[in-house]
C-alpha cells in the first residue's frame, strides 16, 4: 500500500498493491496490519454500500462531536469524484476542499479524517461506493454542509446544463459560514 498526502492535513489517497494476470486481479482491500504500518491504526467499527446512479450527488456530509467519523472510501463498479472539506479550525488546511477521481480501475481509497465533510459525485451510469468508518452512524450527530457553497468553491465535474441529482436534506445543507465546525 503507497500513502499519497492530499491538500488536507490527515488525509491520504492510498494505492493498493494489486496482482493482476490473465485471469483478472487480487488486491487486500484492507488489512490493518498493513495500515499501520502505513502510519493509519484505524479501528473500523462500521461498512457501508450505497449504489447510485449518474448525476446523484451525495454530501458533503460529517457527523459532529465526539461522533466524527473516519472513513476509508472506494469504488468498486463505476467512477466518482469524491471530495472532502476540512471543518477543523485547529487544522493547517481548515475551510481547505479537496477533490479526487476515483475509479473501479485504479482501486485507490481515500482516507477522509475526522471533522472533514465528505461527498461525492457520480460521473458513470452507476457507481457501487463503499466506505468503512470509525465511529457508528449517530442520526442525532448527522450534519451537512452545501455542496455548491461559493466560497468554498468546489470545481465539481458537472456536465453542462445538467443539475445534480439531491436528497432533500442535501438542498437545504447550511453554507460554510454557517455550518457546525470542529475545534
């Protein structure tokens, strides 16, 4: 496994080691031996699939306080681009987004830190997204931040003319300025 540093402090794009033969590939989607030694001692305690299809637009969502989430995120059918922002004030890279294109082919994860919000955008007809997270899904912590927010100003890959595809709650996700921030 190879650690890349993102633009966000504590974040890592990770390359698997992956054997491949006329056959197809192998690779270990995780191992936490292998992390550690890495410099990444997780402890996932959750997995999560969601299946969505071209358009859809989910996030960026994080959870607040002592529920923050870690996540190791990847495709497994379809391409992403999958961006975090950093809400810890005390960070180097606060108010700082960051945005990758994930695909089934490269197999690359991404780790996104506690007290980042997290979303990605699907660019193929379908996309399979996994991620596994440290802390478990507490809906009375679940928070949101405007995926379209001007100051941030995230180059989503939109094609033109075409609106993303939004839960509700996405619609209605507070800006930057406004959103619950982390220490």
């Amino acid at each position: 496994m190879r650690k890349i540093q993102t633009r966000i402090h504590d974040a890592w794009l990770l390359k698997p080691k992956i054997f491949g033969d006329a056959r197809g590939f192998f690779l270990e989607s995780w191992n936490r031996e292998t992390f550690r030694e890495i410099g990444l001692d997780l402890d996932f305690v959750q997995d999560n699939h969601s299946c969505s299809s071209k358009h859809v637009l989910r996030g960026l969502h994080y959870q607040s306080g002592d529920a923050a989430q870690g996540k190791l995120v990847w495709v497994t059918s379809g391409t992403v681009f999958d961006v975090l922002v950093d809400l810890r004030q005390s960070s180097p890279t606060y108010g700082v987004w960051d945005g990758y294109m994930l695909t089934t082919d490269a197999h690359e994860r991404l780790y996104v830190p506690p007290g980042c919000a997290h979303g990605f955008l699907v660019v193929s007809d379908t996309a399979d997204f996994h991620y596994k997270v440290t802390t478990p899904y507490n809906p009375q912590a679940e928070c949101a931040l405007c995926w379209d927010d001007p100051g941030l100003a995230i180059d989503w890959p939109l094609e033109i003319g075409i609106e993303p595809i939004l839960s509700a709650k996405d619609k209605a996700a507070p800006s930057f300025k406004d959103c619950e921030k982390y220490g």
